[in-house]
C-alpha cells in the first residue's frame, strides 16, 4: 500500500482576499477507489470531511467494482448520512480515468480536486489550493506530497524522495519554461 499525505502550502485566501472571485467558487472532491482498505479509505474520507473551507463542497466517492465492496460498505454508509457526500456503485471495474469520468459528469463545482482514496489531506489544502486557481492561466495546481509511510523501509524512502522532486524540482522547472506537463494525481485541483 501506498498512502500520502498532502500537506498545506503557504498561502492563504486571507492573503488573497478571495483570491480573484467574487465568492468562494464551489469545489467537487472526486476520489476513485478500487479494492481499497476501510480504515484507509474511511481516513480519506474524513480529512476530506474535516477540510476548512467556507465555499460549498461536495464528494463524489466513486467505487470502481471493488471486490471487497461488503468490507467497504459501513465506510460508504456513514460517508452517504453527509450531504455533501454522493457515493457512486460502479457495477465491474472500469479503472481510475472512467471512475473519475463518471463522477465529474454529475458533479457541477466551479473546481474539481482530484484525490486518490489513500490520500490525506491536511485540514487547509483546499482552502490554499484555491487561491491558486485565480490566475486563468493556471489550468490546475496541486498539493505538497508526502508519503506517510516515508519512514517505513528504503523503499518508502525512495518513494517519498520521488515525490518531493517531482512537486518541487520537476513541476518548477516545467513552470520556468511555461509548460508543466502534469500534476501528480494524488491531489490535484483543476478549473471546470
């Protein structure tokens, strides 16, 4: 299992004002899960929940025929009693891209935030990615990744290294030169 964190930045929308809207734009959370474990799945789930945003949010949880979808069925009943949350049952596994497809087709939000179901945010990431969004040059942003296993083996090491020069070394000389090819899809905010 890989999980990660990802971690405020060091902006905020007091420092912005709203950050170029007239109001707080309203923000869709999308998370495909495929097999993934409850417990990690329901963390997911509520640092999303717990996120400290003032704009409306809504969560699309998309489960892509899981085939431990009974393991999984207490997360989707106590996620489904929030309104803001919408759980969507997949019939057969059709992978993360048409999962996500099928969730932003009912979703409606100004911004859409790509999470992955092992992802935990930290309590402000939305509240700080949207400010970023102001600049109708910028197509999506991104959070700061970091493996919360980092410390577990070489491995996890290596794998938290990759992140960190991917969000911090790769995407800021892609930027220098005008064209970020990509964000990293564990979190990832993109205009509608």
């Amino acid at each position: 299992m890989q999980a990660v964190y990802s971690l405020p930045t060091d902006v905020s929308l007091a420092s912005h004002g709203l950050g170029g809207f007239d109001e707080l734009p309203s923000v869709d959370v999308i998370v495909p899960s495929f097999n993934e474990d409850p417990r990690t799945l329901s963390e997911c789930l509520a640092s999303i929940a717990g996120q400290e945003y003032g704009g409306r949010l809504q969560v699309y949880l998309v489960d892509d025929g899981s085939e431990n979808r009974e393991a999984l069925r207490l997360v989707h009943e106590a996620f489904a009693r929030d309104p803001r949350f919408n759980i969507l049952l997949l019939p057969q596994n059709v992978g993360k891209r048409k999962a996500q497809i099928a969730a932003i087709r009912r979703s409606a939000g100004d911004m859409v935030l790509n999470v992955d179901s092992d992802t935990i945010l930290a309590s402000d990431v939305i509240r700080k990615l949207v400010p970023k969004m102001q600049d109708a040059a910028v197509g999506a942003a991104m959070g700061q990744l970091t493996a919360r296993n980092r410390n577990d083996s070489w491995l996890t090491r290596l794998i938290d290294m990759e992140y960190w020069l991917a969000c911090n070394e790769e995407r800021a000389a892609q930027a220098r030169f005008g064209a970020v090819m990509c964000c990293c899809g564990p979190c990832v905010m993109y205009r509608r």
